[in-house]
C-alpha cells in the first residue's frame, strides 16, 4: 500500500464531525494513528466489514467517508449506498 501522498491524510481532516471513516482493510492502525495525530478524535475508524455486517444499525452519525483506496465488493456498496441514504446522504458514491 503506497503511503504518504496526502490522500487519507486529506480525507480525513475534511471529513465532517462525528462521520464513520472505513478504511480499506481490517488493520486499523495506522488509520487511528493518524486520525488521533490529526485531532480527529470524533471519528469512528471502521472495516470495510462494518458495512455488511451491518454495524451501524442504530447509530447516529454524519457521514460516511470511504478511504480512497478501498476496492470495494458489490455488497459493500450495496451497504454503503444504505448507509448514506439512512442518514440523509443518497448522494453520489464516488469510487
């Protein structure tokens, strides 16, 4: 995985307050090390496995970002695009 060009860096310190953020993989490490180096301690740092094993049902959030680089299955984004729709964002899902 290619590191350092500022893209998860970027989406996370532009992701809105309380938003999920799923990460491209299980290893969440490095993706909480950066958030707490960001100060961005009010986002929720989820699997890709969050979306289809539903998780989120009965959670309050205000987004959801997807890391740029997560390749996703059809029912991850069938989940996702469920996700965003329950919380007011049936937007355009850019992959």
């Amino acid at each position: 995985m290619a590191r350092q060009l500022g893209k998860t860096t970027q989406q996370l310190s532009d992701a809105p307050t309380s938003a999920i953020y799923v990460w491209c993989n299980s290893n969440l490490e490095y993706p909480k090390y950066l958030a707490r180096k960001l100060q961005r301690t009010d986002l929720f740092i989820v699997s890709p496995s969050w979306l289809t094993e539903y998780r989120w049902r009965g959670q309050t959030f205000n987004d959801v970002i997807v890391d740029h680089a997560l390749n996703f299955t059809l029912e991850e984004l069938e989940a996702l695009r469920e996700v965003r729709f329950r919380c007011g964002r049936n937007k355009k899902i850019e992959i």
